[in-house]
C-alpha cells in the first residue's frame, strides 16, 4: 500500500475517484457483514450436507477477510473507519440496497419457523436466491469494475490487488451459491413455483434498477473511462447470466458486457514482473518445502 498510500496523500488521485473508493469500500463493508452473518445464522442451520457446510465456514472466514482488508485499506489511507461502515445508514443509494436485502428476505431463526413445510423451504430458497444471485452476484460487481478500473490506470495499485482477490473469492461463492439453488430445487421441485420464479424475476430487475442508481451516485461526470450508462448494459448482462445459471428465460434488454477485462481477473493467474514488484503466486509452494 505505500504507492497507494503516496497517490492518495499527494492528491495524485482526484476527488471524483476518492468518493467512488469510498462507495464502494462503504457498500462492500456493510454486505460483506450481512452475507456472513446469514451464513452462519441461515445457510449452516439448513444445509445439512457435510461438504457443503465446510464450504460455508471457508466462504463466512473468507467474507471476514474481506471486511478486514476494508479496514485495512481505510487505516492505510486515514478513512474514517466509522464513515465508511455506516455508509450503509448514511448514503441513500446504498441504504436502498440494504433496504431492499431486508425487505424481501425473512427471519429464518425464529420460533415458529419450520424448515421442512412447503413454505419454509421456499423461504430457505428466497434466502439464498437474495444473497447469493442479488446480494453477492449482482450488488457487488459493479463496485468491482470501478476500483479495478483504478489499477488499471496504475492509480491505488494495492487496493485493486486486494479488490482483485476479493472478487475472485466472490466468484467462487457465486458458483457454490448456484449448485445449492439449484440442488435443491432439483431435490424439491414443487416449491420453484411460476409465482416464485416470477417473484424472483421482479427482484433480479429491482436489484439491477439500484444498483444502476448507484452507479449514477458514484459517477455523476465519468471517470477512468467509465460512465454511469456503461453500468446500464453491465448489470443488464450480469442479470442476465444470473437469472441464465438458474434456469429462468427472462432476459434483459443488453446482453453487452463493456468490462470484458474483468473476466482476466478471475480466469488468469497474476503475473508480476520480478524486477517492478514482489511476486506472491510462487510463495506457497516454498512454504511448504520448508515446512516439510
């Protein structure tokens, strides 16, 4: 963090891109809390497979990682911690988002709830559909694009190093999130009614609506080659392969994705160059032959 540390204290980066990496670090601080927190309170409760519930505990240990590296980051720059985790309470256009998690999910902890009638089942599926395919695989992507546009522009190189494998972590999630949906409708066919799919359909498109919103908030003149309208045909394409992954037609208007680059970051292992930077892919392997 000592160029970005630099960059940021010598006004090299402008005020345009320090309010959108405070957004964005904002937004991701309170989801980030809110995934794991249903993780452990929700999805480890009633997902009883062995395997699948070892892979929550990595995904909560790895949503935990990610809210440090918020607060790294933040210490590293002199962010006010406490501005940027309530920036879910204070900035309206993530407010709107974590309204909107609250609002079409329910309480699955309490007393009367029963995990194995027809509508509890159900209420078990919207769960998941709303923090795996809204929340984690559509709120968090175009934050994605707009701090990762940043290294790309040799600007704040050690904050997208670590945006870097938070996505990666988070697109691993996506994946897990998508075998359990679909696992258990293929296992309880009868609760993936048409008035559910359509419900969800109207949530995707509520999700897609906000989080186009918040683009327009974080970029209101256009920065590092991004504008606000470029995030109308990203959300629209990444509804698009969400709503695809779990077997429903409907599809928005754009299936254009104006961020191709992104997919380097998940598919291409990091490469530095050994004279510029220090190399961290080969570091694993050394530790293991001096542990062993």
């Amino acid at each position: 963090m000592q160029q970005d540390i630099k960059q940021w204290k010598q006004n090299e980066i402008t005020e345009d891109e320090k309010l959108l990496v405070k957004r964005c670090l904002g937004f991701f601080a309170g989801s980030e809390s809110l995934v794991g927190n249903n993780l452990l309170l929700s999805a480890f409760k009633y997902i009883t497979d062995a395997e699948c519930r070892q892979y929550i505990l990595r995904q909560a240990f790895e949503e935990s990682l990610h809210n440090l590296t918020i607060v790294y980051i933040c210490d590293s720059l002199d962010l006010d911690v406490k501005e940027v985790f309530h920036a879910y309470e204070n900035i309206p256009s993530i407010k709107a988002k974590d309204d909107f998690l609250m609002e079409i999910t329910s309480d699955l902890d309490r007393a009367d709830f029963n995990p194995l009638s027809k509508n509890g089942k159900q209420e078990i599926l919207r769960n998941l559909l709303t923090y795996y395919i809204v929340c984690e695989g559509t709120f968090f992507f175009s934050g994605f694009a707009m701090l990762l546009a940043l290294g790309r522009q040799n600007k704040l190189q050690g904050v997208s190093d670590q945006i870097k494998y938070t996505l990666r972590d988070e697109s691993s999630h996506i994946q897990f999130g998508i075998y359990i949906i679909n696992t258990l409708i293929e296992q309880n066919p009868s609760i993936w009614t048409k008035v559910m799919q359509g419900e969800f359909i109207e949530h995707i498109k509520r999700a897609v609506d906000l989080e186009i919103a918040y683009a327009h908030d974080v970029l209101p003149t256009g920065i590092l080659g991004l504008n606000a309208e470029m995030f109308v045909d990203y959300m629209h394409y990444i509804g698009n392969r969400r709503l695809e992954a779990i077997g429903l037609d409907y599809k928005f208007p754009s299936d254009h994705n104006p961020f191709p680059w992104l997919g380097e970051v998940v598919d291409v292992q990091a490469m530095g160059n050994f004279f510029e930077r220090r190399v961290r892919e080969y570091q694993q392997s050394g530790s293991l032959e001096d542990d062993f």
